[in-house]
C-alpha cells in the first residue's frame, strides 16, 4: 500500500494531527457504542500516550485520515487492540488489513510474551469494512472469541471479547 502511509500520534507534533482533532473526527463513530467515549479519550487515552503506555497510529492517504488504531501496550494481563476504525470513504482498499497487520507487529515487537485481545461492539461485528466484516477480519488475522461481556458498556448490549492466537 505505497500511497498509504502508517503514523504514530506523536503528542505536541505541529506537522501531525492533534487529539483534540482526531477526538472530533471520531466522537460521532463511538459515542453510541461508549456512552463514555469523551472522558475515556481523554483521562486513559491522551494520558496513556503521554506516560508511554498507549499508541495511536493513523492510516493516511496524504493528509487525509483513513482509518485508526488505538493499542494498549504491555498492560497487566494482556495488550489489547482497543479502538479500530476505518473510515466509511475509505473501505473495500485493504486499509483495514494494513492498519490490523501493523497494530499486530507493533504489539508484538514491543509485548512479544503478551496476548493480544481486541473487543468489538456486538452491533459492529458484521458491519461492512470493505470485502470484509470485523468477525472476518478478525478469522483473518488469527483472532479467536475468548468471551461476549453482555452490558460492559451499554445496559443491554454485548461486547465481544477476541484474543490473537
């Protein structure tokens, strides 16, 4: 994917996109499935990346913003995939794969002895990403369903709960 490039949010970077504009550009993606979307980007997430214990990387083409990945580095139990999103205009061009498969090598390049989980809302599970769904993309890259966690976010909604293998 030469015309897509991967990138890490570098913190107080003038050339990069901030958090506060990758906040807006993603609130409307995620409040409806974390009610709490707004103070977990900003009290786990921000601070995670300023203490060195989270990443995000965006898959842009030019300055255009494809798609994100938000990782957990090395946490107590696990590295997690936390947040995946790629963008409705930018789907069915295999930036899904790409962005997965460096969120994969990067997790396990830095926590090569911790497993890595990633969880998907139940009602974007087989939302359309391209040829792909993320119950698919998910198969594709190894992941296995460790568990289904119903009302961990939303009363009456389940979060599914995959594990890399």
């Amino acid at each position: 994917m030469k015309e897509i490039t991967i990138n890490r949010l570098e913190l107080n970077s003038p050339n990069n996109t901030g958090p506060i504009e990758l906040y807006s550009l993603l609130v409307n993606y995620f409040n409806p499935y974390y009610p709490n979307f707004k103070e977990w980007y900003f009290s786990k997430l921000v601070n995670g990346l300023k203490r060195g214990d989270r990443g995000l990387y965006i898959a842009q083409k030019g300055n255009e913003i494809q798609g994100v990945s938000i990782i957990k580095y090395c946490g107590s139990e696990n590295s997690k995939i936390c947040t995946f999103f790629i963008f409705p205009n930018a789907r069915k061009n295999g930036i899904g794969s790409f962005l997965m498969g460096h969120s994969l090598d990067t997790l396990k390049q830095i926590c090569p002895r911790k497993p890595i989980i990633m969880t998907v809302p139940g009602e974007r599970l087989y939302e359309p990403l391209g040829d792909y769904n993320f119950e698919k993309l998910t198969t594709k890259f190894g992941f296995k369903l460790a568990d289904i966690a119903k009302n961990k976010y939303r009363t009456g909604n389940s979060e599914y709960i995959f594990k890399f293998q």
